[in-house]
C-alpha cells in the first residue's frame, strides 16, 4: 500500500512539474515576436503605403502600433488590440497621409512595436529614422511650342528641380519614357514621342509626368500644334500564286489552323499574327541604352525605289472581294536584288532573327527610345550586342516573311511605336525639331 502511494505521489509530482514546465513555457515564454516590413522604407512621401507582417507562433500576438514623430509630436497611425487568442500572424496595410498627420518636408521617426500575450509581455520595436518628402519635383519646360505630324516623332526636353524614378510622356493611353539628356547641376531630360496616326478620328491630349524617389508625382501639359496629314489608300491583291508561294513558308502557323485553306491562313497571319509580331516588336524594344548613340541625318537605302509609304491603309482583295486590311508602319524600298542593307546611324544590335510576317530582322538601338527597324531581310552579317557604325552592312535585301518581292521594310521606332521615317531623312526636320531642341550643333 505504500509503495502504492508513494508511486501515486512520484507521477503527481511528474505531471505537476510537467504541467509547470508547459505553463511556463507557453505563459512565459521569452521569444519575442517579428516584424517583417513588405520594402525599405526610408522615404516618406504624400501617400505612402506598405505592409507590416508581425508574427508570434507561441503565446500569439497582443498589441500592434505604428506611429511617426516629427517635431518631438507623435502621430499614431495604425493600433491594434487582440483581446482573443490565436492571433499568431498579421498583416497590416500602412497608408501614411502626409495631411492627415501633419507632416512636413524633414525627418522624421518611425516606431513600430508589437507585443505578445505572454506573461512577459515580450515586445519587438522598429524604429528607423526616415525622410519626409512631399513637395512634388517642379517640371520647366524647355520647349514652349511643338508642331507635331501625325504618325511623326516630337522631341521635348525639360529640366526637373530633383532626381525623379519616373518620367515621361503620355500620349493619350501611351506613355513614352524620358531620358537623362546632359549632366548639370540642374537635372535635365529629353523625351522622344510618338503622334497617331488617325488624329482626325480621336482628341490627342499629351502631357509630361514626372515622379520622385518619394513617390510624389507632378503632372503638366505639353503644348503642341499638330499639323494636318493624308494618309494613302493602297490596293492589295491577292491571288493564288502569292498564297501558293508564301503560305508554306508559315509552316509553324498553319499548324494551328489545320482545315484552313492558303487563304483563310493568309488572313488569319495578315491580322492576328501581324498583331502578335507587333507585341514582339514592342517588348524588344523596351529596354533602350539610356544615352543618346545617333548622330545626324539617318540614312536611307542607297539607289532604291519607293514602293510602300509609312501610314498607307491597305485593303487587300482575292477575287474583287475584299478580304483584309492593314496599316503599313513602315515605308518599302526596292534596289537591286540581294543589296546591300546599311546601318542607317550608329547604335547596338538590339535583335537579330525572324519575325513571322516581318521576316529576317534587325533591330538597332540608338539609344533614349529610338530604334531603326530592317525587315524582309535574306541575310542578316550582325550579331546581337554588337555596336556599329553609319553606313555599316548589316545584311542584304529579300522576300522573307510577308513579302511579294525583294525590298527593304524600313522602320523607325520611338519608345515602342512605329513612326514615319521620312522624317529622320530630313536633315533639316532633325535640326529644327531635334537637335535644336537638345541645344546641339546642326
């Protein structure tokens, strides 16, 4: 009987420091919780927003506070009081309203702390000095009047009173990047953009936007005059010949259209991959060397022929019925058979390769947005990466993709649109509305 109590009272004592070990462990704990911030935060501007993950996988999570101190006044601006238990991991979304609170341009102090439920009342503070920014930068333009083609190219420079993370020109839904144009103590940008086409048929508003490492964002419009300009109508036809000899050569597209016939394939590839190549074509363009690597008056194909003008409205017929239309982005030279395609200014081979109705082509990067185009090429003697000089062969002319005979498709590019490149022809509209605007000799 007594062995018998005395073996009762050890497993009583067992299970009662046992359960003291677990209370304690639980109760009072002394891990202390986690904060995890969604970015750095070192900037604050007039509205900024960030996530805060707090997290304690034991006792669970009591209280969460944010506040920010300027002048020695403190501003709370999130709390949270857990009365539950469970709470062991929360998120919370942080909107700093610079008015609300009061704040101005200088530092500040940001306090982040959260407590646990254990007994200890364990507490985790973040506390990082940071800077208050939220006076938008000042946009000065240097070019009050701007007279733009519709299809063409317009150049604007401008000065800003800070360094900015973004900045640009919206053309209506499009927006084209700005550029660093020139050391100075004043920072300076140029911004290459492009006008549509069909000027006529919708409002055309363009203004110049610019936004600080605070996140602060000015807004201003661009003057302009927009001339006026006729596109032509060209006529397409089509017969069974061309499709016979071009179609096969889409191999790779037919495939996904197995009961088309020549015909109903030519369509599907003059518009829907016509649009797919055009997507291609916007994305290899989207990564430009941020310096300016052309030089004057861009050169055209020697001794060729015009045969296709930039902005013509295509309809093409099969039979005297009409079965597709399109625009053509770019203007088609005919030379002698196989010629000799050069540079037309220096930059980088930005791509080299085949481009579904385009063909084989090369893409040349000239720097702050623009890009030269070449298509329907033969043969293609450049590389991807490689720099090279005006005048340089890059390849020779050819029917490759889309094409009825041998000729150049030349292109032009700004950001990531197609304009006309007549213009960059012309040396003398390269020294009016380009090079005078970046205050460069002609």
């Amino acid at each position: 009987m007594r062995k018998k109590l005395n073996l009762l009272f050890l497993i009583s004592f067992v299970v009662l420091v046992m359960l003291g070990i677990m209370f304690w462990i639980v109760f009072y704990e002394g891990e202390k919780p986690v904060i995890t911030l969604s970015k750095d935060i070192q900037i604050i501007g007039r509205n900024s927003a960030f996530d805060i993950t707090c997290s304690d996988m034991k006792s669970g999570l009591r209280h969460i506070s944010v506040a920010i101190t300027q002048d020695g006044t403190e501003r709370v601006i999130h709390a949270d009081d857990f009365t539950t238990k469970g709470h062991h991991r929360e998120t919370v979304s942080v909107l700093i309203d610079y008015k609300a609170l009061r704040l101005h341009d200088g530092t500040a102090l940001l306090q982040i702390a959260v407590t646990d439920r254990s007994f200890r009342e364990n507490r985790t503070v973040i506390s990082r000095q940071v800077q208050v920014d939220v006076t938008p930068p000042v946009i000065s333009l240097l070019n009050p009047s701007n007279y733009i083609n519709p299809g063409g190219t317009c150049v604007i420079t401008f000065t800003l009173s800070e360094p900015v993370r973004r900045a640009g020109v919206s053309v209506n839904d499009e927006f084209f990047t700005a550029y660093p144009a020139a050391p100075s103590k004043t920072p300076r940008f140029v911004c290459y953009f492009a006008a549509p086409l069909d000027t006529k048929e919708q409002a055309v508003a363009i203004g110049l936007t610019a936004e600080d490492v605070a996140g602060n964002t000015s807004r201003r419009t661009v003057p302009f005059h927009m001339r006026h300009k006729t596109f032509r109508s060209d006529t397409m036809r089509i017969g069974d010949r061309f499709l016979e000899n071009k179609i096969p050569e889409f191999s790779n597209i037919t495939e996904r259209l197995p009961d088309a016939t020549p015909l109903e394939a030519f369509i599907y590839i003059n518009e829907q991959l016509r649009a797919e190549n055009i997507s291609r074509i916007d994305k290899l363009c989207s990564n430009p060397s941020e310096s300016r690597l052309w030089d004057g008056t861009f050169l055209r194909l020697n001794n060729a022929a015009t045969m296709a003008y930039f902005g013509d409205k295509r309809t093409y017929y099969y039979h005297d019925e009409v079965i597709s239309k399109s625009i053509h982005m770019g203007v088609d030279l005919a030379s002698i058979k196989n010629a000799i395609v050069e540079a037309s200014n220096s930059g980088i081979i930005t791509f080299t390769g085949y481009i579904g109705i385009f063909g084989n082509t090369v893409i040349i990067d000239h720097g702050q947005g623009l890009f030269s185009f070449y298509a329907h090429l033969s043969t293609v003697t450049v590389d991807e990466g490689q720099q090279v000089k005006k005048g340089a062969a890059i390849g020779r002319t050819g029917m490759s993709g889309l094409a009825g005979g041998d000729h150049l498709h030349f292109g032009i590019l700004v950001g990531h649109k197609f304009v006309n490149p007549k213009e960059w022809w012309d040396p003398h509209w390269i020294r009016d509305n380009v090079e005078s605007k970046l205050d460069l000799p002609s």
